[in-house]
C-alpha cells in the first residue's frame, strides 16, 4: 500500500485525497513509478495563477493554452480574455482549473502504470 505522502508531497487538498485513491492499490516500487512521472506532467497551481494573472497585463489565455485547452487560449487571446471577464473568472477557479488537468493527467499515467 502506496502512501501519497511519502512519494508526492508537494500535493494537498482535492489533488492528494484523488492521487490517494489511485495510488492505494499500487506496489511501492509502482507507486514511486507514477510518482516521478506525474510529477513531471503536472501543473502547479499557483503556475496558473501567476499565468492568469499576466493575462492582465500581456497575453491573456496563456494559462489555458498550459493546461492543453487550446480553443479557449486562442479565444482569449483574440478577445482579450473575453473583455478581462474570462481572465477574472479564471483567476478566482485558478485552483479547480489546475485540478482538473492534473486529475486527467492522473488518469493516464495510471493507466500508463
């Protein structure tokens, strides 16, 4: 029984109670396996925040084209972060946004494993 502790510490929240459940059922040497490649693929949280937050300032969607969302990056960056309302609203999900491509990535590696 993997802990997410011991291989990923740097998690918390949503991310570390979902990554737990997926890596309860792998050995250790498994476990350290989809540690290293997850941690690898991920994206940080407060990366996309900083992200957002230089769409006020220089490129807006910048974040979303970092979390493989392209249609949208390319829609904020030819509406300027929809009028800044989309960047504002972005700003305040930073958080689930970054949890939703890193539980995806969570998913293939898994199944990669």
């Amino acid at each position: 029984m993997a802990n997410v502790i011991d291989h990923l510490p740097e998690i918390d929240g949503d991310e570390a109670l979902y990554v737990g459940k997926l890596i309860s059922s792998l050995s250790d040497e498994q476990a350290s396996k989809f540690a290293s490649v997850y941690r690898s693929r991920r994206k940080d949280p407060q990366t996309i925040m900083i992200t957002c937050i230089l769409g006020f300032f220089l490129i807006a969607g910048i974040h979303r084209l970092m979390l493989n969302q392209i249609g949208m990056g390319i829609l904020y960056i030819f509406t300027g972060g929809l009028c800044l309302i989309g960047t504002i609203v972005d700003l305040v999900n930073y958080k689930d946004l970054a949890f939703q491509y890193n539980r995806e990535v969570s998913k293939q590696v898994h199944s990669l494993i």
